[in-house]
C-alpha cells in the first residue's frame, strides 16, 4: 500500500538524502518514455525495501510489476545501482532484444548509504584493509578484544572501533546486502567464533582468511553445529584473489578486489584479455 505522505517530488528528494545519510535504503522508479503504455514521461514511484510506496508510474498495473523488480534490488548482488527495465503490461525485462516493440522504458535507481565493512582483527592485515577501503569509500568497522590494537589512534579512519569480544559485537551489528564482513583476526579460533555470529545473517560477503587445510577445518565445524550448508559455501575462504599477495597491503589489495568484483559483477580476469586486434 502507498504511503500516507503526499506524493510529490520533494518527498521523494527527502527520502533519498536520508538513504545516501545512512538512513533505509529506498528504490526509485522513473518513466522515462512513455511507450505503449502511455505512462507519463518524468512519472516517479519511491519504493521502501518492505514494499511500500511513494507516488506512482501513472497506472495500478505498471506501479505493482515495477514494484516487485524494486523490492529484488534490496537484496541483489552483484549490486545494481541503475538499470533501464522495459515494461508492457505486466511483462518487464533488463534485457532489450526480450522487450517488445514500443515497451514502456523505467529507469530504476538504488539510493543507499557507502558500502560499510566489518573487519574482525586488528592487527597488520585489518590495518591496511581499513586503510585501502576508505580510499574506495567504505565506512569502515573494526572489532577486536584487544585495545592496544583497536583503538582511534591506530584506526583514525574508522567510523567505529569496537573493543568486545567479537560474538557480542557482531551480534549489535546491522549486516546487509551492502556489508562485507572480513575476518582476519590473530588466530584461527577468533575467526571461528566470528564466523559463528556472521554466516547467514545477510552480509552481500563474508571471507575468511587461512590456508585451506585450516579455512576448512573451520567449516567443518559449523556444518557439524548444524550450520546451513548454502550459507557455508557462500563464505569467501581462502579470502580474496589470488595476486600472489604476500604483504599486508597486497593481501588487502586481494581483499577488496574480490569484494568489489562480486559487489559490482566483474569477472577478475585480465582486462588485456578483451583487447582485440587490430583495433584502430
């Protein structure tokens, strides 16, 4: 059902600044030609990730279809910030050659807060990761139970620095389709019980640095706790890409390279690959 609020272009302005602010992310649908439909160019709805609304394409019909392709882009990865869907009647696809002929063009947008990442670990590898995510934009978290490790003096970039063991911790944190959740703590019994209160919870990825011998061990154990299996496979582990990283600052070049892949649908291979021959 639509919202009570009025339906006009300031409201609609209002409740995005408050997405971008941190606020509820929102999705907002715009006629951008009419088509066969005959919807009014320029037409807005706001869409709520619960599914409530705010203004209106300009038919009953077009505002439920859109509605439904908006409210799978809460919870989408890759994340798909702006995508241009043709409608007819109850019919809509991202795909132009399955659109039919004078389909109705909506441009749908996702407003929401930076990408925020937890980091779980303090030490040399958390510290580059916090410092190379605020270069892409991150708002930044980072638990460890250790203070002379976590502390604003060390992690000044950090939104939030969380002293707790990290069960609690995690536990009081939102995790969503736009958080990535990174555990490299000191040791692999800390990156287990981390991986307890992060798996399934909703997080766009969840990685987990160590080899593979212990990386599995770790999974292992939560699939004998009764752990769902999907949510397990879903872990990144051993994290990242492999770049050959042998450093701190390589390995969360590596981190955030597959975090930025997954969350914007790349491929990591080589760009030259692309390259054609003899291209003018």
């Amino acid at each position: 059902m639509p919202d009570a609020v009025p339906s006009s272009t300031a409201a609609i302005v209002e409740a995005i600044e408050a997405a971008l602010a941190g606020g509820p992310p929102v999705v907002v649908a715009t006629v951008v030609t009419g088509g066969a439909g005959d919807l009014p160019a320029g037409a807005k709805m706001l869409v709520r990730d619960d599914g409530r609304t705010l203004g209106s394409l300009g038919s009953t019909e077009a505002d439920e279809t859109i509605r439904e392709v908006a409210v799978a882009a809460f919870t989408a990865v890759p994340r798909i910030v702006t995508a241009t869907w043709r409608l007819d009647g109850r019919a809509a696809t991202d795909r132009p050659s399955q659109a039919a002929e004078g389909a109705t063009e909506v441009m749908v947008q996702l407003f929401e807060a930076p990408a925020r990442l937890v980091i779980v670990g303090a030490g040399h590898v958390g510290l580059a990761l916090a410092k190379i995510a605020e270069l892409l934009g991150y708002e930044t978290t980072v638990v460890d139970d250790r203070p002379e490790f976590a502390n604003r003096e060390r992690f000044p970039m950090a939104q939030q620095v969380i002293v707790d063991a990290v069960g609690p911790a995690l536990d009081a944190l939102t995790l969503d389709a736009s958080t990535g959740v990174v555990l490299v703590s000191r040791g692999h019994r800390v990156d287990e019980e981390a991986l307890r209160h992060a798996v399934g919870r909703g997080a766009g990825y969840v990685g987990m640095i160590g080899s593979r011998r212990r990386t599995r061990t770790v999974l292992d154990h939560l699939a004998a706790e009764g752990f769902p299996a999907e949510a397990l496979e879903a872990v990144s582990t051993p994290v990242g890409l492999d770049i050959g990283a042998e450093t701190p600052e390589e390995i969360a070049v590596s981190i955030l390279a597959e975090i930025t892949m997954l969350r914007r649908g790349g491929t990591g291979m080589r760009m030259s690959r692309n390259r054609t021959s003899g291209a003018g």
